[in-house]
C-alpha cells in the first residue's frame, strides 16, 4: 500500500485568449505531487486510445465503403455533419459499431499492457485503481465530446448524426462487460466506479453542481432503451458493414 500524499496543491492554469470561449483544453490542472500528474496522463493517454481505436474502427469496419457504396464523395465523421446523405440512425450505429471495435481494443490494451505496467503498478494501490483509470478516461472523451451541445442526454437523438454520450458510455461499458464474462463482473464494476469518478470531478472542474448521482448511475448501467433501438439496426447493418470490412479475419 502506498501512501496518500498528505499535502498536495493544484496549479491552475488559463490559456485563453482574452476573446476566446471557453474550450475544454483551455483550463487545465498541474499538481504539485509528481503522482497525481502521473496519473493524469495515464488516463489522457488511455483516452487517446480509445478515441484513436475508434477512428480505426471506423476505417477497418468497412465504413468508409459503405458510404461511399451509399452515394457519398466527400466523407466526414465530425459531429453534426449534416451534409450526409445518409439516414442518422444509419451514421448513429457506425458510431456504435466504431465504438465497439474501440471498447474490445481498449480491453486488449488493458490485459496486455496496463495490469502489468510497471510504473503505474508503483503509484496506484491495488490493481482495481487501474480498471478505475480506464473508466475515467472513458467518461471523459464521452462527457466532454458531448458538454458543449448539452449532449449527455436528448429528448431527441434521431436528430443528431451521433448517439447521445449517456448511450454511448452504456453500450461500451456493456461490450466490455461482454468480454470480461460473469466471473469478472468485480473487475468491470471498477471500469464503472472510475466512470462515476471522472463525472463528479468533470461536475466540480466546471464548478456545477453534481447532477443527480442515482439517474447518473442508473443512465451508465441500467438498459438504455435508445441503445437498444441502435442494436436492433447494428444487427441488420453489421453484415453489410463486414462485407466492406479491410478487418482480415471477418
Ligand atoms: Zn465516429
């Protein structure tokens, strides 16, 4: 057991431009414990890869093809992106479909790599710590991918060419509990706790209030009703997607 650094102080940082609005990159913490940065890349790290993951996913799982087969010349994946010709329940379940590959690529990274990396092993207490990272960074590309358009939930999603983040967090965390089988529910629990983690210290560095932490909860792993609309499509593309796959062994 390692001990918790008794006194720690947080730098804060503005790099905005007088004129600029607010970004999410322009406000950013430095600690004085060397630890607390160390984790922090960690998880900006793992976030990355998640995001990167699912880019690939999207190049691999024969996106690309499929759309251009669907009449499209100039291809965008940016958010909002309304020039599509294609239908955004279509658009919303490559997101999905590029999120599961993320999610199984994160997974593989995660016993592979992370569970033995010797210098995170030094910092965190126990192994649970890092199942804990990865569900920081997961909520945090999911919430502030989403924080500006208010996009955690919507009364609308078929509006949007993306699912709704609260969705998407739920299906990732359900692919993941997938992979991981009943016997390792105890570890993909604390995927879920780091989750919860990230949100309420997304809620405090935005100096709001924390949302309500049941609904929260109850939005990351009870069933997702527009999830399950999303699925039902996946079901009925994914075999087109593969036969457009660059993915070898489909
Ligand atoms: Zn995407």
């Amino acid at each position: 057991m390692k001990e918790e650094p008794k006194y720690q102080t947080i730098h804060k940082f503005d790099i905005r431009s007088v004129k600029d609005e607010e970004k999410m990159s322009s406000l950013f913490y430095i600690s004085d414990s060397i630890e607390t940065n160390i984790i922090t890349d960690y998880i900006a790290m793992i976030a990355m890869k998640i995001i990167i993951a699912h880019e690939i996913g999207h190049l691999l799982s024969g996106h690309i093809e499929y759309r251009k087969r669907h009449g499209e010349t100039a291809i965008s994946f940016a958010m909002g992106n309304t020039m599509s010709q294609i239908n955004n329940t279509t658009l919303q379940v490559m997101e999905i479909d590029a999120d599961e590959f993320s999610a199984c690529h994160i997974m593989s990274v995660l016993e592979s790599e992370l569970i033995n990396d010797q210098k995170i092993n030094k910092i965190v207490f126990d192994k649970n710590q890092i199942y804990r990272l990865v569900g920081c960074a997961l909520q945090c590309v999911f919430y502030l991918v989403g924080i500006k358009n208010n996009y955690w939930k919507t009364e609308e999603p078929q509006n949007y060419t993306h699912p709704p983040a609260s969705t998407r967090v739920s299906l990732f965390l359900d692919v993941i509990r997938k992979q991981f089988g009943k016997e390792r529910d105890k570890d993909w629990i604390e995927i879920v706790k780091g989750v919860i983690i990230a949100q309420k210290n997304i809620f405090a560095y935005y100096e709001t209030d924390y949302d309500d932490a049941i609904q929260f909860v109850f939005d990351i792993m009870g069933i997702d009703e527009y999830g399950k609309v999303l699925i039902e499509e996946w079901r009925v593309l994914k075999k087109e997607f593969a036969s457009y796959s660059n993915l070898p062994f489909i």
